[in-house]
C-alpha cells in the first residue's frame, strides 16, 4: 500500500481480500473493476439511467477507454465522459467544469437530433493525465442500431427515434408496455407541425389522438382560462387512446411553430390490445385518487388477520372498486410497519405489484386503499393444477418474479418474505406481489441489515447466520418456489414445522432433486439460486439480474422472442385463469367493525 489510514474512533470494517475478489470476478480484477466502474457511470447519466440493464451492458459494448498524457486534449466526438482515473476540465454549455475520478459528463445533445453543437467542449486531462471512458458519437449510433431501437441508417434518425423510446417509457400508459410493444407505438408516431396560434386540441371535442411535443412550446385552457404552459418532451391526451371522452381542455400553440409526434386512438387499438388494453385502462382509472372515505361504500368483508380488516368497497359515483385495508393505531399512532408498507407501496408503480391507491386517516385506525385483486392466492392457484408444474408454467410464475424483484432491486428494496402465499392473481391470472410489511428500502450507499425475519422454509440462509445481507436474499427465495413449482415440494425441510429444523436443514440439508425432475436446464438455474454463499448466488455478481434472465431456462421456447418481453406485454397464457373472483371463506371471517360511520352510505 502507498497509503497508511487511521481509525479516527471505534470502526467495524467489512474487507475483502485479493485472493477472494479473484474468486468472484476471476483472474483479470482490474478489468472487471474497471467495468463497473463504466456501468455505475453510465448509470448515473440521466439519458442513459432510462436504459435496461441489458440495453445499457449492450451500450458498453461500444465503450472506448483511452490514456491520455498531461494537458492533453481529450473526449473529442464524445457524447458521454467518464473519469476512470486523474481528471479533465473544460466547458459544459460554455459553463467552466471539473471532472474527479468516478464523474462523468453527458453531451446534452445526446438525442437530440436537431441539435449539430455538443454541449461538452475544449476538454484536457489535468496535471497527472487522465483514463477516460467514452462513448462516441458514432459509437452511440451503432449501439442504438445493434439494441434494435433504431430503424434509420444514420445518426441522427437514430437519436430521434431513441429518443422517442425514453419519453414513451415516462407516458404513464406506456411505461410498461413490453419492449417491442413500445417500438411499435414509437414507429407510429406521426410528425405533426403546427405554426403560431394553431389549435392542437379543443374542450369538448372527442378526443382520438395523443401528442407529445418535439419542439415547441403550447398553452393550456380550461373555459377559456389559462392554466399551464407545456414544453418539450411534455405530453398531452393519453386517456383519448383508452377512452371515449371528451376532451377536458383546449390546447393551443404560443411559440412561433411547434412540432409534435402525435398518435391515432385506432392505431393504438391495432397495437395494445385484449389483456394489454384492459390492464392500462385499470390503470388509468387507479390514478383517480380525489376522494375520500366518505365517497366509499362497503360491499363486503373479504379478508380478516391479526394485521387488520380487507373490505371490498366501491366508489359511489363511479362505480369504480377498490380494497380497503383498516388498521387500528396503537397509542394514537400508525404502527411502524405499516407507516413503512405505505411509504415503499407509494413509490412504486408495477403492473405486477399491488397498487396502492391512497391512505386515510382518522382518530382510531388508519385506512389503506389498493386496487381490487381478484384471482385470489398463487399458493392456491398451483394446487388447482392437477400436476407439478410444466417448464412453460414454470417460466411463467418464475419470469413474472424475475421481472418484480429486479424493480425492487433497482430501488435497493429487500422483499424478504416472497413465497406463494404473498403473492396474488390479477383477474386474468398474471402476478401481482402484495403484503410488503416487512420489506426494507436500504438508504443510500448501504448494501447489507440484519434483522432476522420472514418465513424460515423460504428464508436465505444469510438471514439465519446473522452476519448481514441485501437483495440476494430474494434471489434464494424465488429458487425455493421454482423447486416447489417443478417438484411438488419443498428443496429442504419439506416435512417439518420446528423453526430450530428448518434452519438447520436450510444450513446443511444438500440439494436434491425429484427423480422424475429431469429438466437439466432448470435444476442448473436452481442450483444457482440456491447457492448457501450469496457472494456465488445466481445474479448477485457483477452481471447482476441479467445472468438471471440468460439463463438457458428461460430460453427453452421462446425462440421468436423473449419470455420477459411477452410477460410484461401480457401476450402468454397463463397457467391457471382464475373463474369468478375469490377471496376468503366468508365463514373463516369473525369480525365485529365497529366503524361503520366512518364510510359513506349507499
């Protein structure tokens, strides 16, 4: 070392040797630390940050790292700069600027096609040199070719449609539709230009198109008052390809001209259709949050526990139905983990986790309000099929987690209680993650805690030795309902019920497979699932949730195209289709609600 550091105070350190990094990355560190330091970069860009995973490892690919002496001229041609080691400084949009080890520095014109001038201008490496990472502008064309969300032969076309692609993923409506789903809206966008004055849509017309602004800016009204003003890269009218309404404003163009990409409602409908277009009108109308209790009506008890009441409950003038979730305050106050399942339910919008639609609040209790699932337990629904599972329905469950739990990752959010029972089926039989009482959001720059807890048959066995853990906790869970899925049981402790034995069949126990289990390619993703060291799991190491997706077992029929993309755009037959909505044995529920005048009437 060419450095001595001190302990100013009491310290605990958690060390890695060489030897064991080497275990994990292999023989060539310095490259793979290098790597990553590329994609947490790149990840940081906020163009970039709205990639994939896989978009942005493919992005990478056309990373170039170069040496450069002392003031030397660097990055010409770049639209993206990252600072492996010494520094650079130059001008950003003619502002002075200084880049340290780790910095990076986005063209602003990254895709913006009509824009010929980068941002980024006149950079040289410091006094000691510099190693940048950089990605070209040529670089970044052929990236964007090689992803496939380019349909046009030069850069600049490529950009515009890029671009395209970023802000359809902020649309509401489109956030989530699969990737290839998304391309073919994007394809359909048609240029629109409109000078001075224009209207672009008018109050209580029918409303059959959806714009998004490409340049411009528009202003707009409500009975003819001014209410806002919108800019580039906003967008207006996406209830119109959904619904049948009239539009609740008219919009008119202030800039000299503007320039907007605009799509038909009939266009839409050829595109996004049958689950698809049911799932996104649910959605649009969940964002309906501007009422209260009072506005709520009971229908029925359909769930009771030691968490608290589940009514089924419909909004007066609506009709729209909702869940509402009562838990009584402790003391006057929320009970901590509630306050928290709310406040990680609240930022979170995935179409295969529970939506939260508001809370409540009164003297006693505190009132949850989510969408209505109604397809009931997936621990049920597995025990409808008369056999273990096929590997199609296999895939099916099992990619629909991959897909939940790499969002929680993303947000660095440990589930730490996944199993059948928490886990629910929509009303066309697709997944939907509920019960996040006792997830936990990691604050920024920690990656481990060290609370036991959860169900220990599905429990990693980090969480048991006490030494700490993050994510990959979930990845070990998710491989014990894959082995449940395929072989009827559970991988360890099947038959016992003492938490003591089942801790310690989860600690030593070997891994062993049904005889009649004969799918290679499955028992190799378990196996990876189910590694004990977490630093060796399946998708805990530098390629992260994309070892996961590669695996050989989501491949096996799916040939003409990627079993998470056809999730994700509801294009697969899922293996059970719930028949009528179901919800808890009325005779199991013994409850007395004595908060009856808190709702409204009928």
């Amino acid at each position: 070392f060419d450095i001595t550091i001190l302990a100013s105070g009491r310290s605990e350190l958690l060390c890695v040797s060489v030897a064991e990094l080497k275990v994990i990355v292999g023989d060539d560190l310095g490259a793979v630390l290098e790597r990553n330091a590329i994609s947490q970069g790149l990840k940081k860009c906020p163009v970039i940050s709205q990639f994939t995973a896989g978009q942005r490892a493919e992005l990478m690919k056309w990373v170039v790292v170069k040496d450069y002496a002392a003031g030397a001229e660097a990055g010409a041609a770049a639209r993206i700069l990252i600072v492996l080691e010494g520094s650079l400084s130059g001008l950003e949009k003619d502002k002075e600027v200084k880049l340290a080890r780790g910095d990076w520095i986005e063209d602003e014109a990254l895709l913006n096609s009509s824009s010929k001038e980068s941002s980024i201008k006149n950079m040289k490496s410091g006094s000691e040199g510099a190693k940048v990472a950089m990605l070209t502008r040529d670089g970044m064309a052929s990236a964007l070719k090689a992803l496939g969300v380019s349909i046009a032969n030069s850069e600049n076309d490529a950009s515009d449609f890029t671009r395209k692609m970023i802000l359809a993923k902020k649309v509401h409506i489109f956030r989530h539709l699969s990737e290839e789903q998304t391309k073919k809206v994007v394809e359909s966008f048609v240029t629109m230009k409109f000078s001075q004055g224009a209207t672009v849509i008018e109050q209580g017309t029918p409303g059959t198109s959806f714009f998004v602004i490409a340049n411009g800016e528009l202003e707009v009204f409500i009975n003819d008052k001014s209410v806002r003003r919108m800019t580039r890269n906003s967008y207006i009218g996406e209830r119109a390809l959904l619904f049948h309404e009239p539009r609740t404003a008219t919009v008119k163009v202030v800039s000299p001209d503007a320039e907007l990409w605009a799509i038909e409602k009939a266009t839409f409908e050829k595109i996004i259709a049958g689950n698809m277009q049911q799932q996104l009108m649910n959605r649009i109308r969940l964002q309906d949050t501007n009422f209260g209790l009072k506005d709520l009506i009971q229908i029925k008890v359909i769930g009771a526990g030691a968490a608290g009441v589940v009514r089924l409950v419909e909004h007066k003038s609506t009709g729209m139905r909702y869940a509402l979730k009562r838990v009584k305050k402790v003391d006057g106050e929320v009970p901590e983990e509630v306050q928290r399942e709310c406040s990680l339910l609240k930022d979170i919008d995935h179409p295969f986790i529970m939506t939260q639609v508001n809370t409540f609040e009164t003297k006693k209790s505190v009132y949850i309000l989510t969408e209505l699932i109604t397809g009931g337990e997936l621990h049920g629904a597995i025990r409808e099929i008369p056999t273990v599972l096929s590997r199609a329905q296999a895939q099916f469950y099992t990619g629909s987690l991959v897909i939940v739990l790499e969002e929680l990752s993303e947000r660095n959010i440990l589930y730490r209680d996944l199993k059948p029972e928490n886990v629910m089926l929509d009303a066309q039989g697709y997944l939907k993650l509920i019960d996040f009482g006792i997830a936990k959001k990691l604050p920024e720059g920690e990656s481990k805690t060290f609370t036991m807890i959860g169900t220990p048959h599905y429990m990693a066995p980090e969480v048991m030795r006490g030494h700490g853990y993050g994510t990959e906790v979930d990845l070990w869970s998710m491989g014990v309902m894959l082995y449940e899925f395929v072989c009827g049981y559970l991988p360890f402790a099947d038959d016992l019920d003492d938490p003591t034995e089942v801790c310690t069949a989860v600690l030593k126990d070997p891994l062993q497979f049904a005889s009649s289990y004969k799918d290679a390619n499955g028992k190799t993703l378990m196996k990876g699932l189910l590694t004990r060291q977490p630093r060796k799991r399946l998708g805990s190491g530098i390629g992260g949730w994309e070892d996961v997706r590669g695996a050989d077992f989501f491949l096996q029929g799916h040939q003409g195209g990627c079993v998470f993309d056809k999730l994700l755009g509801r294009e697969l037959q899922p293996p059970w289709e719930p028949k009528g909505e179901t919800y808890c044995d009325p005779e199991e529920l013994d409850v007395n609600l004595s908060d009856q005048d808190e709702l409204g009437k009928k």
